[in-house]
C-alpha cells in the first residue's frame, strides 16, 4: 500500500462504479512487454494494464504505520473552494506518497478568472463522469481531494498533484479548466470531444481519464499522474535522444497509435509537448486536444502543428489515420537530432515546401544508423499508402534491436 506501484494498481479501482462493482475480468495479469497485437485488444482491462505497468516500490523500507503515513498532513478546509490543502500546514518529513504544497492557486484563479457560463455552452460543458455512458464513476467534487503541489498550466486552468481523501488513497493529477475561457475560445464542443475520446481509452501509453465532474465555473479531469513530467522538458535538458532511448519512445508511441487506430481515434497532433513520462518513466500520450473520432471518415480540416504535418494536410487533401504515421516518423528524428526535419525557423512556407517535398536531410553532425534512417524513410512518404504500416514498424530492426522482447513475442 505504500508504494507508488501500488496505489497506481489501485487506481484501477476507480472504476468501480456507483453499484460497487469492479468491471468485469479485473484481475491482475502478467504479460510481457512486447504487444504487437495490442491495439487489436481494446476490452484489456485496465486494472491488468496498471498492474503490469505499475511501479516497483520506490521506498522499499518505509513501513508507514496503519493509515498514517498515507494521510495529507492537514485538512484545513479554505473557504473558496471547501478543499482541503496543505498550505500553511507544518512541516512533516515527506511521506512515500507526499503529494507536495499546495500553493493556493485555485483560490487565486477564482478571484481573478470564470464568469458563470450559460445557455447552450453550459450545457455542452456540464461534464460529469457519474453520470456518463455506460460506465458511470461515482460521483466526485473538489471536497474529496487533498490538493497538492502545481504540476503546471494549461490553457484553460491549473493542474494540480492531488490525493482522493477517502481510503484507499488514489493519486492523481487534477486539470482544471475555467468554462468561460473554454467558451471565449470557442471549444466548447471541442473540449467535451477531447474529453468523451480520453474517458474510452485504455493502454499503458495513453493517459488515463479516470472521472470529471464540473462546478458553476470550472470542469475538474481526473488524470492518471504522470510522474516524470513532460517529455518535452527532457527533449530541451539533453538536446537530444539516444537511439536506445529514442526506440523505446517510439515503440510504445507506435503501439499506443495502433491502439487509438484500432478504436478510430486519429491523433493529429503528435509531438513531444504533447507527451507525458510515467512514473517508470514509460511514455504517455496526453493531449487529444486534436483528436478525431472518425470511423471511416476522412477529414478536410487543417490542424495540428506545423513541423508535424504531412503533406496531404499541407496540400489540403482529404486525409486518414496515415498523418499520425507520419508524424511518428518526424517524432524519430525530432528525438534524435534535437529539431523536426522540415523546421524552418525564418520561414513558415519554406517549411511547408520541405514538406511537401519530402525534402529530408540527415544531420551532418550526428551520425544515425542505417536502420533508424531506413525506418524514418518508410513513415516519410508522401504518399500516405506507401508509409510503413504501424504493426511493421513495430516489428521494424532498429525497434527490435533497442527493445527486449520474449522470444515467444516475436
Ligand atoms: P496541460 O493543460 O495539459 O497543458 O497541462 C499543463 C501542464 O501540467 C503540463 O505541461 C504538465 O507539466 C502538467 N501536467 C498535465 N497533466 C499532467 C499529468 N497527468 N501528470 C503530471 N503532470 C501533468
């Protein structure tokens, strides 16, 4: 119970829904690290996921006495938002599940920003996951979460490290988002989209969505914590990525997007700001800001970031789930050379026209193998049919010689 490992198995539980019980099949399960055939198992549940991929237990001494240790040290409810935090509380020695101080952000960002939504928008963004599809959660507010410290901020509000109250005590990250911004920006409908794809999904590599609830001005995501942060901030400290490094990311990328294929979900908007680094340090997707759920739909709309589109976007043609493919492809070089391959910092268009192209130049000072070239290659290819399935890059030399895979995986 005190490890990370642990309560990350016991996030499983908050599927439970309002009738008590755990979905069906949720049991443990052990399975190895190579899934070619994953994405075509979309009912795997997650408390199997979670226990597979959990944490080993980082503090492998620490005997925390019986529900103690696991306990936000204070409760002090704050008069905005009737949550509890640890602001102002005294200092204790941090405990294996520490989740931080919280900065009082949240009351900050009342006084300053929201104004009450209504009409049609109120409606589009009455979020709550008790009361959603066919797997209802059961019903959350802000007063059952200790709040702690700032993990960043997005767009529309702050995300917070936070602990359920009740035992046992899940962690998560706690996305807040002010409705009226949602409604200024005119995303109402694209927010609600990014959230209804998120709260379907389960896979090791795509971060979970484990319930919502929203008050007068705010909606609350429940995320899974993704504890090593931002891949982008590691991209930036080392410049670049080892090939080792470089083909394990793109191995559970390419596995997460045959996944999100498989449940006709296109991502569109790959790149490393987008990804999240679990506590293992596995890569997770975690913007669907962009996403579309388009069971054989092709779509028309230019989107996504500049260096990570394809040409069939930058030509305005129809387009499939085939941009992702190529955009992993730019992801591998991103990762390695440190830049996007078509980047053009003086010019916009002079990067489209690299794209276009196909204009790829391999660094002159960077020596990449041939079989990482070769795999680059093959995803950047104009033609949006002649790019290398995902369950063929998977299976590509240079995955298979940086990954360790069962024999009897292969
Ligand atoms: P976002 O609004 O998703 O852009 O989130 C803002 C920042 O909060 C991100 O850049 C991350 O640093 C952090 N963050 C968001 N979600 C999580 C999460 N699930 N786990 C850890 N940090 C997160």
């Amino acid at each position: 119970m005190a490890s990370i490992g642990s309560v990350t198995r016991q996030i499983a539980a908050l599927e439970i829904t309002n009738n008590g019980k755990k979905p069906a099949g949720a049991s443990s399960s052990s399975s190895s690290s190579f899934r070619p055939g994953h994405g075509k198992q979309p009912s795997q549940n997650v408390s199997k996921l979670l226990t597979k991929f959990s944490a080993p237990n980082p503090f492998p001494n620490t005997k925390p006495a019986q529900g103690s240790s696991l306990r936000h040290p204070t409760t002090a409810t704050n008069a905005t938002t009737h949550a509890s935090s640890s602001k102002n509380s005294k200092a204790q020695p941090p405990g294996p599940l520490d989740i931080g101080t919280y900065d009082g952000g949240l009351e900050a960002d009342e006084e300053k920003r929201g104004e009450r939504v209504t009409g049609e928008a109120a409606e589009d963004l009455a979020l709550d996951s008790s009361v959603s599809g066919k797997n209802p959660t059961r019903e959350w507010t802000l007063h059952d979460f200790d709040i702690g410290r700032p993990l960043g901020k997005g767009k529309f509000g702050r995300v917070y490290m936070v602990r359920t109250k009740s035992e046992p005590k899940y962690i998560l990250a706690l996305k807040t988002l002010y409705k009226s911004e949602i409604v200024q920006s005119k995303v109402e409908k694209q927010i609600r989209r990014e959230i209804e794809i998120q709260q379907n999904l389960r896979h090791p590599n795509v971060l979970r969505l484990y319930g919502y609830f929203h008050d007068e001005k705010r909606i609350f995501l429940m995320l899974e914590f993704a504890g090593k942060g931002e891949l982008y901030k590691q991209l930036s400290k080392y410049g670049s990525f080892s090939e080792r490094r470089s083909s394990r990311y793109i191995y559970q990328m390419a596995d997460a997007l045959i996944y999100l294929h498989g449940k006709h979900v296109i991502h569109r908007d790959i790149k490393p700001e987008n990804l999240l680094l679990g506590i293992n340090g596995e890569l997770k997707i975690g913007d669907f800001g962009w996403s579309v759920h388009a069971p054989g739909n092709r779509r028309m709309t230019l989107c996504g970031t500049l260096d990570y589109l394809p040409p069939e976007m930058v030509e305005g043609k129809a387009h499939n789930e085939r941009v992702d493919y190529w955009a992993l492809g730019v992801l591998t070089y991103e990762f390695l050379v440190g830049a996007p391959p078509f980047e053009d910092r003086d010019s916009v268009n002079n990067t489209y026209r690299r794209i276009a192209k196909v204009d790829l130049k391999w660094p002159k000072d960077r020596e990449l193998s041939p079989e990482v070239k070769d795999l680059i290659t093959k995803l950047l290819r104009h033609d949006p049919q002649a790019r290398i399935p995902l369950t063929d890059a998977i299976r590509h030399p240079w995955i298979l010689k940086h990954n360790k895979f069962r024999e009897s995986d292969a």
